[in-house]
C-alpha cells in the first residue's frame, strides 16, 4: 500500500493531464524523471522523463557523448533502446534519430513525454572495443545492485540544462541509495521509491547513487560527513573492514588541505567486481564533486586492496579543490554532446595528482624517500609521452588525435608541473607560500558557483605570484620546452644520481618487463623503450623479442604465469634456455639467471647545502 502510494505520486507528475499542463512551461517547472528499478525486464531499466510545455515546434533529446572527467567519447546514446515520445492523448509521435545519441521530436508543442529502456555497461564491457571504463559505467542487477552513473539513464532537452529536475526512483525491497543527490520526501509514510531534487542538469551527471543492500560506515572528516558504501558480491569485504584505513587517510587530507571546506558531504561507492565476463574490468576511479565510483576487483587481498583505496580515493578526494571550487566556464556550462575542453588539465588533474602524493608526506603517511620515489616514477612514466608537446594544447584537444593518445600524462607530467610550480612559490617566497595556499587563493575567488575564463587563468596565477612563474608556464606548459627537472630539485638541494638496485626476474616492482600482444595470438614479448634489468641484458635478450619456449615450455598467457612464479624461488646459478623470435628469426639463448639488478635513477639529498636550503625543503614537504 505504502509503496502504491508513491507509484500514485510518480504518475501524477508524469501522466498529468495536458490541458494543466499547457499552463507550466519547460522553465517554470521541474523535469520530471522516474526510473523504474523494480520490474526490471531483459535486463533493462525503463526511464521516461517528463518535461513542462514548449513552445517550440521541434526538440532534441539528447543523452551525453561525453561527460566531465572522463575526457574520452563514449556515446551512452547506444545504450538506449526503444525511444518513444507521446503526446498528450498518450499517442506516439513521429521521431528522428540524429545522431546515435539524439532524438528530434516534431510538433514539440504537443509532446507530453518520452519514454526509453536502458542497458547497462559492466555487461559488454568484453565485447565492446572501446568500451567504457567502468567507474564512469553502469550496471543493472535485479535485486541485487544497481550502480547508477545517471549520465548513462537520464538525457535532457536541448537548450534546458539549466533548468531543476526531479528524479523520482522505484526501488526493490531491501535495496538503499547512496548518493550525495539532495533527497526530499514527497508526504508521509512514503516507502518503496526515492525522490531527489537538482538544480540543474549538471547536478543530475554529477551525483551517481548506488543502490545495494545497505553495507555502510560514515565518519566526519572536519566538517565534512564521509560515507563508504561497498558492494561485494560474494561477502568479500564488508564497509568496516575497509573504514580504519580511509578514516586515517582522509583525515591526513583534511588536516592538509586546513580551512577548505568545499563540501559538507562525500560519498564513497566502491564496487567489487567478480571479474567474470558479464562484470566490470576497468578499475580505478572517476571522480564527481562530492563523491567518487571506485571500482576494484573483490579478489584483491585487503593490504592491496586497502593501499588501491588510499591511491584512487585521495586522489579523487581532492577535486574538491579542482574543479569543485576552481574550475573554468567550459567545466561548469560543459557541453555533453559537443564539448569544448578546458586547456587547464595541468591543474584539475596534475594537481591533484600532486597532492595525492604530498599530503602523504607532509601529514607523516610516507617519508622524504618514498616521496622521492613516485616522483622519479613519474618523471620515468612520463618520457612514454610525447614530452615537447604543449600541455594546454594537449588538454584542449584532448579528445583528439594526436593529444587523445596522451591524455594519461596529467597524472605523469602533469603532477610534476605541479611539483616545479611548487618548488618555485616556495623558493622566491622563502618558503611562506606554495601551490596549496595558491588553490586557496583561486578558491576564495572563485568557488563552486563562479567559473573563470579559460584564458586569463594564466594571468591570474602570475599576477598571484611571481614573474619566474609566468616564465615557467610560457616555455614548459604553454611552449613545448621539456622540463629539466634538475634545476628546479637542486633548490631544495636534492639531485637524481643513477642507483643500482636489484629487480625480480620479470617484474620490477610490480612495473613488468614482459607483455602480451593480443593482435599475434597473445604472443608474450619483452617491452620496447624501458631499460632492461641484468637477467636479460645478460642473456642477449632485447626489448621487442617474443618469447617462445623456456625451458622446453611454449610460451602462452597461461604458461608465463607459473613460471614467473616459479622465478621467486630461482638462485642465481640456476641455469635458463630461452626461445625468442626476432624479427622473424628463431634464435636460442642460455646462461645462469644470475642476480637482477637494473640501475635506477634516484632522486638523493645533496651533502653539505646550506641551512637555508633545508630549511626550503622542509616548508616544501611539511609546510
């Protein structure tokens, strides 16, 4: 009964008679969206979406191509299937596709709704070539969990993004949301849906709800209410086991970042995947203003899994910063079927990549050494990439080719931009200022509700700071001068020295030597364009051979995997044969596996600098 009463409501709103309808236009008006979680059939969940009159004779429904974040084209418009718009005597209308992701409906004027079935992602994420990366995805699981990235379920009316909706959810018994989406009740006594509220379409993209049964843990970070909602399908992990360790690292967050306080809530959503065809396989996060989809697989052991949530979730924690509270007009007015880019990616990303990393040290999380490390980590990843092309040209174009192919360098050069920027503030600031208290400043600024303009940021950060500034950007970010990082390291007095260390037989680290190559029957061959550790170089091996037989073994996806595991257990007078074909020759190498090592570069303090100069460095690293 109680559920009856707000299926009632839901259908006063979307089949209210035309005639009362005539009198409230599309602006004056919320649109109307229900979603249908309960009947649930082909694995599809119906949407239709109600708007106010207009008073144009042709509109265009649209469903995103691309949304904030995700920087590629992903067309959630093929997810959707059975369009249909009706008007007010509940008759369909006459309909064009133009585009895969646009509906034109003629004589709008009479148009009363439009209804459509949806697909989820995680099911074709095995068969679609470019397939969308999970967190930004969606899955449908009757009765089960139901993630809801709402880009991929609710489209919007061209020319009225900026206008309030109200999304209206029937729900399965047993089944919470967890969101940061503003909720209201609609009267009293109301069980079995959910009603949100947005003020704009933006609002509805940028808040995913994650429907599951209820596994919660929420904590106050500052002034901020954190919740972790996990879903685990094989009871895995459950919200507690996983609260200590994100109580621990937000908190260090929060304790860096003082008085910004951009939010008053955040939601954390992570789910588990089983890793099976029909489930998710891009991990890794995707970040919205007050919340963030995690995706990880539920296989993982908990150190790993819990070191995986530090590395996504503060990264993702701090676009509270950027571009929550600075952010420029193309972010805030952005275009999901025709987006134009902001050329400012050094900053939404690279710097809050950098300070995923810093807080880390400066809130004692990690030490001077470690910090060192994923630095030079990142100066290493980075010369993957095209390392003269400018970035903002990049990040303009970023949807393009040739920039597209080096969009993951926001997290590599980017976060090293970052790190000069800093290293510069500090230096001509003797120490009092650095890219935090400059995101502090912009923030006070600008804030969530005021976007800048793309062009003139630049300017406002010189004018900000200093000069050397301007001239940093001018020929490393805007020109296509690479960065010669040791210049900039030598002012905090550290160097980067060339460092022998020992490497496992096929792995450094968790970095492989090895990969497969897919398009040539998962052939496994050594990687081009990395230095090789001693095993082997020793051996005669070069990047590009393919690796055919060791030990008397063919070589296959599944036969490298036990070897390498057996590698852990070799000494180094253990003797090797190893087949490889080279550039279409068959050739035979032997010898003792030996001890690997590679020589490294590391970044090391220098002997004997100034007082000042460590002094420098510690206002870089602990503030």
């Amino acid at each position: 009964m109680k559920r009856v009463l707000l299926y009632v409501l839901a259908i006063a709103f979307l089949y209210g008679c035309g005639a009362g309808k005539n009198l409230i236009s599309i602006d004056k008006a919320p649109v109307q969206v229900f979603m249908d979680l309960v009947n649930v059939t082909n694995d599809q969940v119906k949407v239709i979406v109600n708007p106010g009159a207009f008073t144009v004779d042709q509109i265009s429904f649209r469903i995103p191509k691309t949304v904030p974040g995700t920087y590629s084209s992903d067309d959630y418009g093929q997810y959707i299937e059975g369009f249909v718009a009706y008007d007010y005597a509940g008759d369909p209308m006459e309909v064009s596709k133009l585009d895969v992701n646009t509906w034109s409906v003629s004589n709008a004027t009479k148009l009363d709704k439009v209804s459509y079935l949806v697909n989820d992602t995680f099911d074709t994420e095995n068969e679609v070539e470019d397939a969308v990366f999970s967190p930004a995805g969606t899955n449908i699981a009757q009765d089960s969990n139901f993630m809801l990235n709402l880009h991929g379920f609710v489209g919007y009316f061209e020319g009225y993004k900026e206008i309030p909706y109200r999304l209206i959810i029937e729900k399965p018994d047993g089944l919470e949301a967890a969101t940061s989406l503003n909720q209201i009740v609609l009267g009293t006594n109301i069980e079995g849906g959910d009603v949100f509220m947005a003020n704009r379409y933006f609002e509805i993209i940028d808040n995913p709800i994650f429907y599951t049964k209820p596994d919660k843990e929420t904590f106050k970070v500052g002034g901020i209410e954190v919740t972790l909602s996990v879903f685990s399908p094989n009871g895995a992990y459950r919200a507690s086991d996983l609260r200590e360790r994100m109580e621990r690292m937000m908190s260090a967050q929060k304790a860096f970042l003082g008085d910004i306080d951009a939010t008053e809530k955040y939601n954390i959503l992570l789910y588990l995947s089983t890793m099976e065809d029909t489930d998710a396989m891009g991990f890794g996060a995707l970040e919205h203003h007050t919340s963030t989809v995690v995706i990880l697989p539920e296989a993982m052991p908990k150190d790993r899994l819990e070191q995986a949530m530090v590395d996504v979730v503060s990264h993702e924690f701090f676009h509270i910063v950027t571009p929550l509270s600075v952010h420029s007009s193309e972010i805030h007015y952005f275009d999901y079927n025709d987006p134009k880019m902001s050329q400012h990616l050094w900053m939404y990303e690279g710097t809050t990549e950098y300070f995923a990393n810093l807080f880390q040290v400066h809130e004692g999380l990690i030490d001077e050494a470690e910090f060192y490390e994923r630095m030079r980590n990142k100066m290493s990843n980075a010369k993957g990439y095209d390392d003269s092309m400018s970035f903002t040209t990049m990040s303009k174009n970023v949807l393009e080719a040739p920039y597209e192919s080096n969009y993951a360098n926001v997290y590599e050069k980017g976060a090293l931009i970052n790190m000069v920027l800093d290293i510069i503030i500090r230096e001509k600031s003797n120490g009092e200022k650095g890219v935090l208290w400059l995101m502090k400043e912009l923030s006070s600024k600008y804030g969530v509700d005021a976007p800048f303009q793309d062009d003139q940021l630049i300017d406002e950060i010189v004018a900000l700071t200093y000069p050397e500034v301007g001239d940093f950007f001018n020929e490393h970010v805007i020109g296509n001068t690479p960065i010669d990082y040791n210049i900039y390291l030598e002012k905090m007095g550290l160097a980067i020295n060339k460092v022998e260390e020992q490497s496992g037989y096929f792995l450094q680290g968790e970095i492989p030597y090895i990969d497969v190559d897919q398009s040539n029957n998962d052939a496994i061959f050594v990687r081009k364009g990395i230095d090789l550790n001693s095993f082997f170089t020793s051996l005669g091996v070069q990047g590009g051979d393919i690796i055919k037989n060791i030990n008397g073994t063919a070589i296959t996806l599944e036969t490298i995997r036990p070897i390498i595991g057996q590698s852990f257990g070799w000494s180094p007078d253990t003797t090797i044969t190893m087949e490889l074909e080279r550039e279409g020759e068959v050739i035979t190498v032997e010898g003792p596996v030996g001890t690997p090592t590679i020589v490294v570069n590391k970044i090391t303090p220098m002997e004997n600098v100034s007082y000042q100069v460590k002094e420098l460095r510690n206002a870089w690293l602990k503030g």
